[in-house]
C-alpha cells in the first residue's frame, strides 16, 4: 500500500467549505494556485490535531500557526471521533470589547469554522452590563452542548459567573449561606477579543480567535478550578483571579475614565495610581494547602473527595498578619498574557485545587515599580523581601478603617448574585479587581477554591516559551 497523502493549506484563512452529496459539510484545500502546491516536508508545533470527514472520508488533520494538513485516513476508520464535540452552542458577544472588535472576530474568523463543523449556534450580543447574566439564568441551558462567549476577560468572567449561579439556582443551592457549589452544566468557549485575555491565554496558550476555536470544534475540555468570593456569607460572585490594592484601585480609576480609548486609560491609570501609591491596612488570614492535589489526580476525581478536602479546615493551621499592603493578588489560574509571560501566578495550575496568594508588603515607590517590571520578562517577581507568596485553599481579607475594623456591609453591594457584578460608586474606598471586573462595597471578603468547578474548551499548559515581553505602560 502506498504511503497515505498528505495535504497542506496555508495560510488558515485560505479555507472552503464543500457539501457532499448527502447535505453534509465537509473541509476542501483552495486552489492549487493560492496553495502553490506546496508539499509539507516537515510540521511546524502542532497548535491542535483531530480526525475529520472532508470528502466523505475520514482525515487526520492538523493545524499549526500558518499551516492546516490533512492526510486521508487507510483504512478508514472511526476510533478517532471525538464524542464530546458539541453540535448546538450558544455563543455570547460583547461587541463593546476592547477596540469593538469582538463582531468582526466571530463572524470572520470563528463562525466560517463552525459552519465548516455543521455546529448550530444560537447568538446573543449583549447590549449592557449584566446582559450575558440574565440570557444565562433564563434560556432553556438543556437544549445547548456548550457556551461560547466572545471578548475580554471581563466578558468570560461574567460568563462563567452566569453558568455557576444558574447551576447553584438549578440544584437548590442557598447562595445566601456557606454552601458548597455544584458544577457548571455546559463547558465553556472563550474566544479571545479582549485587550489582556488572560483566561484565554492560559487555557489555550495563545490569543488566537483561530485556535480557540478548534478547541471547542474538537471538543478538547479542561477543567478548571474557581474562586467564590463572599461577604458576611453572601456570594459576591464566582471568579478565577483577584487583585486588591494596587490593583483594585487602578482598575478602579480607568472605568472612571472610559471616555479613553482602551490602552490609554490603562496606562493613564497605572501611571496615575503609581504617582499617589498607597497601602492598604489590613488583616490578612489564610489556609495553607496540604497535598490538596492528590484528590484531583486524573481517575480519582469525584465530588465526595472534593468536598471532603474542603471541609478539612483545621482552625489551627489559619495564618494571620496584620500590616500595610500595596497590593494582594488571590488567583486560580497562571493568568498568562502578554505583558507577563510567565504569567502573573507562575506556581499555580488551572487544575490543581489551590490559589496562589501573593502579598506586596509596604516598599517604596521604585522598588514596587521594580516589582512589577519582572513581570515582563523571564526574571522571578517575587525575588524581592517585600514580596511573600504562598499556596492556599481559604484567604480572607479584612481591612481597616480610622484605626478600627468594619463590620458592616450594605444590602445592596452584598447581593450581587441578583446581577452582573458592576461599577458601584467609587465613594467606597475598597475596589476590587476580579478578573478585570471592578467589585466595590465591602471591607471583609472571604475568597474560597473550588476545585474544577467549571471546565472550559482547551487544554493545560504546562510550558511557556523562553522569550522576553516588555510592558508598555511602565
């Protein structure tokens, strides 16, 4: 038997579709003009590979950053199918992203590769705030294989909140009392169409409208771990990343200024709070993790586990300190991007049950900035004595105010679960920045890990490459 064919197109924009003779859509190479030709000799790093039918036979394919191949499949056979693919999405727009680009990246790059997949989308594009929210707690959630929303990390974090709470409601979970989460129902789709889009860059690597969507074509799911962040026993919202000080506080100032174009209030904002840096007093307590990874071992996960480790809090092992803080950081996930490489959580992974909590101490203005330019590049950012970083399941956050402690907190900034988190008045000195939206209003938050609570369309990476980022605003 001769050695099987293999075909290339490049570049990806380059693809068609045909329809064989049942109605069915299947993927075609261009002309042979617009691809020269051309014999692939070697594969470049292999973005992501799946099995699909193009001219009614089945095909290995394979997409790398410029190039997709295929080679027919002797003798022809169905081991590959991917079972988890999804047939029906609701896809979520938010065509205020960033450069208002987040239309244009859906129908030009993503929607021409679900037709391609004969995926059926139903589409919303929010109008407002708190849109993504209300389309999730209301439409029928079982007549969809999946959600796929389209924008920042502010969108998908909304997202992702709207699919917890709706699963909580669901299951009759009181979200009002320390109760324990039951999973997301559907996986979800990021696709990226954000300035910083740091869940998109750590579930796929890149920020490629193009990657992320054979992703979820060939149904490549990943579970991932989630913060509850609450007040008093209320649930402010689900998320995957906090930061509190610095900057809480510089996300605050740029949606004051929203006027701006995108990348200038952000680097009017980080400038402008590095002019008048503060610390925050507060008291600081945290639960140290103890071999929480071992329960999530591939095999051995299951909700009983689970919710043993998280009901294992011995009050003896809480750490507590008390002091000034120019920033604390409470994430999940790696939080890869540009601007960090590394990400800005390096020690973590987006599945192993534990947060990285990682508090700047009080320092001078220099060597802070000095902190946050070795996120940049490949150099250790917590190399610095101000800097303390630790493994946890629980941290609560309690500041102070006029040499006292707050216990208080309004009714209406503490029932978020009503609504999409959003700007509340600035006139309360305690700005949070979750997942790049601002959460406002209370003195005392108390940030849990949920282990694999939700599961996105993508897969782990555990590798970065060696290569250097400079940040433009500093």
């Amino acid at each position: 038997m001769s050695a099987p064919r293999r075909r290339s197109v490049t570049p990806l924009a380059a693809w068609s579709e045909a329809a064989d003779s049942s109605g069915g859509r299947a993927l075609r190479e261009p002309s042979a003009a617009s691809q020269g030709d051309t014999e692939v000799g070697a594969l470049q790093d292999q973005i992501c590979r799946g099995i699909f039918q193009i001219e009614k036979k089945s095909c290995d394919v394979v997409l790398t950053p410029s190039r997709l191949t295929w080679t027919p499949i002797e003798p022809e056979s169905l081991t590959g199918y991917f079972p988890k693919r999804p047939k029906v999405l609701k896809v979520i727009i938010n065509p205020y992203s960033h450069k208002k680009e987040a239309k244009q990246v859906y129908y030009e790059q993503v929607a021409p590769l679900f037709k391609l997949a004969d995926i059926k989308t139903d589409i919303t594009i929010t109008e407002h705030e708190g849109h993504a929210f209300s389309v999730l707690k209301e439409c029928d959630i079982q007549e969809f294989d999946g959600v796929v929303c389209v924008g920042g990390d502010g969108t998908t974090s909304e997202v992702a909140h709207g699919l917890l709470v709706r699963a909580q409601t669901d299951a009759g979970r009181d979200i009002d009392s320390n109760f324990m989460p039951v999973r997301a129902p559907l996986p979800l789709g990021i696709i990226p169409a954000g300035s910083t889009n740091v869940l998109a860059f750590s579930v796929h690597g890149i920020k490629h409208p193009g990657t992320a969507a054979m992703h979820i074509i060939m149904g490549n799911l990943q579970e991932v771990d989630v913060c509850s962040f609450n007040s008093h026993h209320r649930l402010l919202q689900f998320g995957f990343s906090a930061m509190f000080g610095f900057g809480g506080r510089t996300l605050a100032l740029a949606e004051k200024h929203r006027w701006m174009p995108s990348n200038q209030r952000k680097e009017f904002a980080v400038i402008k709070t590095l002019t008048n840096l503060k610390s925050e007093a507060c008291e600081l307590s945290f639960l140290p993790t103890e071999n929480a990874h071992v329960a999530y071992q591939k095999g051995k996960r299951n909700e009983d586990e689970m919710n043993a480790i998280e009901q294992c809090n011995d009050e003896d092992k809480w750490q507590t300190m008390q002091g000034h803080f120019l920033n604390i950081s409470i994430m999940a996930i790696p939080c890869i991007c540009s601007m960090a490489p590394r990400g800005l959580a390096p020690n973590t992974r987006l599945d192993n049950g534990s947060m990285s909590l990682i508090a700047v101490q009080n320092s001078s203005r220099a060597d802070f900035i000095k902190h946050l330019k070795r996120y940049g590049n490949l150099k250790n950012q917590f190399d610095f004595p101000f800097v303390k970083t630790y493994t946890v399941q629980e941290v609560k956050i309690h500041a102070r105010i006029d040499n006292g402690w707050t216990e208080t907190t309004s009714e209406e900034n503490s029932n978020f679960h009503s609504r999409r988190p959003s700007v509340l008045s600035l006139k309360e000195s305690y700005p949070w920045n979750v997942d790049g939206n601002l959460m406002e209003g209370t003195s005392e938050v108390h940030i849990k890990i949920h282990p694999q609570l939700i599961t996105l369309y993508g897969r782990n990476i555990e590798e970065f490459d060696d290569h250097t980022v400079k940040c433009s605003c500093l």
